[in-house]
C-alpha cells in the first residue's frame, strides 16, 4: 500500500491507495481502493473550500 502526507504549506493529509503488491489484509483494511483523510483541525477550512479536481502526467 502507497502512503503520502502533504506538506506543511497545505492541508495536513494522509493518503492511501492499493497497488497490485498489497496484501489482502491491508486490502481488507482499507476497504476501498483509495482513500483521502484530513486532520480533524482543519475540517471547516476544508469544508468551505472550492474542490477543483486535477490530474498530474507523470
């Protein structure tokens, strides 16, 4: 499983996504194949933002 975590200049963040290497178990502990958390100080800034969705070409 992949994990990220944003930098100190945006939202405090955590991501996780599954990749063909990833166990069952943490599969299982997922529960999906992506997922997006942000810590729970930052829930209203992040609830009274515009979401723009983006994609990035490696």
């Amino acid at each position: 499983m992949r994990r990220t975590t944003g930098s100190r200049a945006s939202a405090p963040r955590a991501l996780a996504w599954v990749t063909p290497e990833t166990s069952e178990a943490d599969r299982a502990f997922v529960g999906t194949p992506r997922v997006h958390a942000i810590e729970y100080g930052w829930l209203a800034s992040m609830g009274n933002a515009a979401a723009r969705p983006s994609e990035l070409h490696a």
